[in-house]
C-alpha cells in the first residue's frame, strides 16, 4: 500500500467520525465569520484598523484602503470565500478560494512583524488547509493514481462511528502547541513594532541594547521609516 492509499484509507475513517464532522463544522463557522466580518468593512468602505500610518502594517493598510475598486473587490472575494464555507455543496470551493487570501495575510503579517495576527493567521492557514483536506475525496482524481472505488470516494453515506478521535484530536493539539511555541519564541527574540510607540517601549527594559530598543520604537513610530531601514539601523546600533 503506497502512502495515497494509506492516506485515502485514513481519510475515509475520519470522514466517518461524527465528531470529526462537528469539528469541521466549527472551523467552516470560525473561518467564515472571520472573513465575513473582514470582508464586510471592505465593502463599506471602511478602514480595517486604526493603526497609526507609520506603524508598517498600518501604512500598507492605509495604501490599499486608497485603492479604490480593488479594496472592495477583496472584501467581495472573502466574504464570498465565507459564504460558500457555510454551504456543505460548496465548501470546498470556498476553502480552495479562502486558501490564496489567508495565505497572503499570513505572510503580509510576518513581513510587518505585525503582532494583530502573527497567532491567528499561521493557525487560519493549517485550518484551511485541513478543510482543503476534508474534502480529498472531491479533488484526488486530479492526482495520478489509480482510481478507487464508488464506495472509497463517499466514504461517510456506507457506514458512521462515534468512537472520539482522541489520537486524531491529540496530534492536532501537538501541532498547536508547537505552532504557538514557535511563534511565541520567535516574536520574543524578533523586535517587533508593536501597535504603537508606548507599547513598542515596553519590550525595550528586556532588551539587550534598551538604547538601540527604543531608537528602533522612535524610527518606526516618530519619524514614519520603513521596517527594512529601522532594523538596518537598530542592528548598527546594536553592534556598537
């Protein structure tokens, strides 16, 4: 049995799980009122946040908000990604169209070492991706494999369990937990812009260079610089 097949087999047992599906259906939910919400504002025509301009998440944010027709059409394009999760028949599509958006949040995020969504966009992702998943009976016969049966591709309308997924539940906690350690550590030794320049100054006393720390925080946040050129000069000052 090559690795499709074990995969195919163990796709099959999740997708007879009852709790599997109400799990599912909670990150369909979760993930569709996330980009609703997002989505809405666009449309409206409101801004997003109310991030200062110098902040470089709020200065990227304050550009696309001026663009015009393409700022509503991303907020058309999430809440419709929304939308279609909330629908089983379309689900699939919708988490295939949710996947390019969140993706691009999520590496937006940790390009601006923005701290809003350093957390939730990384763990959107592996949700999306898992519902991408869910529906790998949908979407295998794209691959090249040998086809399987009518019984393999529908797998949950032959038989259902209701035996707790405690080893599937299990990784997926491991897995989160590792996510968050990982960017916990990493905005902990990373200096990060904060949201604004008292709360940027309060990572500053823990800093190995308090001096370089708070020059980096009035770079950012009194005098509008780019994040490239504050840590270029952070690490000069850093060095000396």
């Amino acid at each position: 049995m090559n690795i499709l097949s074990s995969f195919e087999q163990f796709h099959g047992d999740i997708r007879r799980n009852k709790w599997m599906r109400f799990f599912t259906t909670f990150l369909r939910i979760a993930l569709a009122y996330a980009f609703l919400m997002a989505g809405l504002t666009k449309v409206i025509g409101e801004r997003f946040t109310s991030l200062s301009n110098n902040h470089p998440m709020g200065h990227y944010l304050e550009a696309l908000y001026h663009t015009g027709f393409y700022y509503t059409f991303i907020g058309v394009a999430q809440m419709l990604a929304g939308l279609l999760l909330l629908v089983p028949r379309t689900a699939l599509l919708g988490a295939i169209l949710y996947f390019p958006i969140i993706l691009n949040i999520c590496i937006l995020s940790y390009a601006v070492r923005f701290e809003g969504s350093v957390l939730t966009t990384p763990l959107m992702v592996l949700a999306n991706l898992y519902l991408i998943c869910w529906d790998f009976h949908r979407w295998k016969y794209v691959l090249p494999h040998r086809p399987t049966t009518i019984k393999a591709a529908f797998p949950e309308i032959y038989s259902q369990t209701n035996r707790f997924p405690f080893k599937f539940l299990t990784m997926i906690l491991v897995t989160l937990v590792i996510v968050v350690g990982l960017i916990f550590t990493m905005s902990q030794k990373a200096n990060m812009p904060r949201n604004s320049f008292p709360e940027c100054l309060t990572q500053c006393p823990d800093s190995s260079n308090p001096e370089a720390c708070k020059s980096f925080c009035e770079c950012i946040h009194e005098n509008g610089n780019s994040l490239e050129n504050c840590l270029e000069a952070y690490g000069t000052k850093f060095s000396k």
